[in-house]
C-alpha cells in the first residue's frame, strides 16, 4: 500500500488552557494509506512529554513507508507488529498506521471498526467532551455548544477552579469529570478540592497530583469519596 | 439467534490408538447457529480427562440456549464473553459455540475468519496430519494417505516405536512430528527415545511423559536434543 502523509495546521475555535499551557492551534501529521483505490486515514497527536516531536512523527512514518509499500492492509494483525517492531515508543504515529489501517479494512468490507471486532457499540463507554481553563463566559459558552454531548470532562488543576465549576454548574446539570492534569501539588490541598467536587454531581478525577507520586496517589485514593483516574501515570496498558 | 445441536457418530476409517487407549467411532456434538437466513457450524470434541462428557455439552449448550436466543452474532465479542461466564471448564461446548459464531460472521461478511482477523494465511502455523499407533501395515498406508499433507504426526508412546518410526521413514521422507501421549514413564527411557528420534529428521516431540512431572520435564528439557512441547500439561493460554 502506499503511504501519504501531510502536515497540518488546526486553528482552533477557543483557545486550548489546561493546567500545564495554552495553546490557539494544534499541529499534526495525516495519514493516508492507500490501496486497491481505496484510502484509510490516521492522525498522529503527538505528546512532546513523551519524546514525540513533528520531526519524530515524520521520521517514524518515513521509517515505515517501505514496509508499508511492501504488504497489504488485508492482513493487518502482522502489519501492525512489524510496524510496531521498527522503533519503540513514537506511539502518536504508530497510531496513526493503526487508524489508517482498520479505517481501509473498514471501507473494504463495508463494516464499521465495531462490527469488524465484534463488539456491541451500545455497550461501549460513552466519551466526553472536552472543556479547557477559561473565562467563565467562555465556560458558559462551550457548555452550550456541547450540546449534544450527554457527558462534559472540565479542566480544573488551578487558581479558578471554583469560578470554573460555579459557572459549568449555572448551566447544566449533565454528568461531569474532573481532570486536573497534574495540577494540584499538595495532597491535603487536592483531598480537600476532591471533597468538595464530590458535592457538585462529578463522576470522577482524572490525575488530580503530578505524575510519579505514587505514595501520594495511594494516600488520596484512601481518602477520596470520588473515583480517581490515572492519566498522565499510565503509559502502557 | 437460534441454537440446533445434534449428537452425531463417526466411524472412523481406522481404528484411532494412542498411548492412553483406542478407539473405534467418535461421538460429538454438533452445534448450528442460525439468525438471519445465515447458519454457523461448530462442533465439540470433548476430553472425559477435563471433566468433559456428551451429557456435559448437552446441559451446557442448553445452559446458553436462552443467552444465544437473545442476542445476535454481530456482537461476537461480547456474546462469547457472555457465554464463557456461565461456566468454569466446558470448553469444548464454549469452543463448538465460538466456532460457529465466528462462522456465521464470517458467512454474514464474506470473510474467512483469518481475514476478519486480519491475519495472513501464508505465514500461519501449518498443522499436521495425525497418525495413531498401529501395524506397520497401516501405519504405511495412512501415510499414503496423507499424501498432500506436508507434515506429519505419528503417535509413539510404547513397546513399538522403533518398528513405528521404521516403518513411517522407509515409505517417506517428510517432516514429522511425534507425539508420545504421556507414554514415556521413566525420564531415562525418554530421553533415549528421543535421542534416536533426532537422527531421524523428527521436528518436536510432543508430552514425552506423563502430565504434572514438571522435574521430570525441566532435567529432560535441559538434555533432549528436540524441541519438547507440553500438551497435556497446559490446560490454559
């Protein structure tokens, strides 16, 4: 099959604030793969905290092309392997080849990814939508274009984290998660935000203390009337 | 879907005899899945060493009966979970069942199973042609038989090995396998056995001794010239 890749620039419609930066646009490599007039598409979004860089990306897809060019995406299972056995790590582009791949096996035989792995979507885990730190107009404002999404997931992990929950909860009443992205270093500090998010409807937080804490991790989890979710702690499954 | 089983009887063109017993007919349960106009086959091979006997598949295809009538095959995945939960053991009944799921997708789909999985047929495993214990006579003429198979099995495991193997290598030349069903019952002996059997163009020899003697396996592991494999002493993946 044939490899097309292309760099992109997305400008986003509100500014990007979690509790590590901001940021007015993404860039990211997209992937095509082609075969038998067919095209499966991916995208790399790649994590600079974990060794992955647009160069990294490019370098990592270039690394596969003449592996690519030399098989087809009807066996994918060992297309897959071989990919992933070229480097380690580079997991933004490796999932790039993985999308493109079952999206053409998808388009092939007329078959969603889901049916393809025999899996029931009404039973699949509901994701949510995404709301980063901002102004509580601007809050306010991606609450109401979430509309259709029955679950929101807020940035909390700063100075505002109490405007920010006043405002989202001014407006709606759906189901909540938390995610602090590293953002409250104190454990005492974090059990008592966790304490106090568990009155306003949340379902759960996701990685309230920096990475690699773990005994403080476990001192929370002992004490936190919410679910606590690993993010940035969880690297392999 | 709708579940049909039937017991069937197959008479064997030979008499099957391994190290443990022989065996004129088998008896098996067959299993067909219909939903959609589309029927699934699977069958059960049971093994009485793992608790497993006609009556056992029976009550526990019965078991899944109202499950398998509730749902459909196009969620494989999450039915054969389902179907597995109902009971510890019983896996050949679990195996006829998943056997004729992933057959009637495959039949839905126009996909054999190795495509849905996305796996390449031409660097699969090749399996063997099995041959039980017998006169040389027969043991001659199963080998003709086997004509287009590429790889063989022969059943070794007792007082007529040599004369076995002799009389298997004067009619071919082919790669071979052994497997000696638990028959070997002195680490000493089988260790000559197989000895002998690596001049004699064997790839791997298959339970040299009896099940649950795991000294007895690592001192003849760290001695055997071939490449030993465990059978009945793996019970899970």
């Amino acid at each position: 099959m044939k490899l097309h890749i292309e760099k992109k620039k997305l400008h986003l419609r509100h500014v990007w604030r979690i509790a590590r930066g901001a940021t007015e646009f993404k860039e990211y490599w997209f992937v095509r793969l082609e075969h038998e007039g067919i095209s499966g598409f991916g995208e790399a979004a790649h994590n600079e905290r974990y060794g992955e860089s647009l160069d990294s990306i490019r370098d990592f897809l270039e690394l596969a092309r003449p592996l690519l060019a030399a098989c087809t995406p009807h066996h994918f299972l060992p297309v897959k392997e071989s990919i992933h056995a070229l480097a380690t790590g580079q997991d933004a582009a490796k999932a790039a080849l993985d999308l493109a791949l079952l999206d053409w096996v998808g388009k092939k035989y007329a078959l969603p990814v889901h049916a393809l792995f025999g899996l029931d979507p009404r039973t699949c885990p509901l994701s949510s939508y995404s709301i980063g730190i901002d102004s509580i107009e601007a809050v306010q404002q991606k609450v109401r274009e979430a509309g259709d999404f029955p679950i929101l997931k807020i940035k909390l992990g700063g100075e505002q984290d109490e405007e920010t929950m006043r405002a989202l909860r001014e407006v709606t009443q759906k189901t909540v998660r938390v995610d602090a992205n590293e953002g409250w270093h104190d454990r005492q500090l974090a059990l008592e935000k966790i304490e106090w998010l568990a009155g306003l409807g949340v379902e759960f937080v996701e990685q309230p203390m920096p990475a690699g804490r773990l005994d403080d991790l476990i001192w929370l989890r002992q004490r936190s009337p919410l679910p606590l979710v690993a993010d940035e702690d969880v690297k392999t499954a």
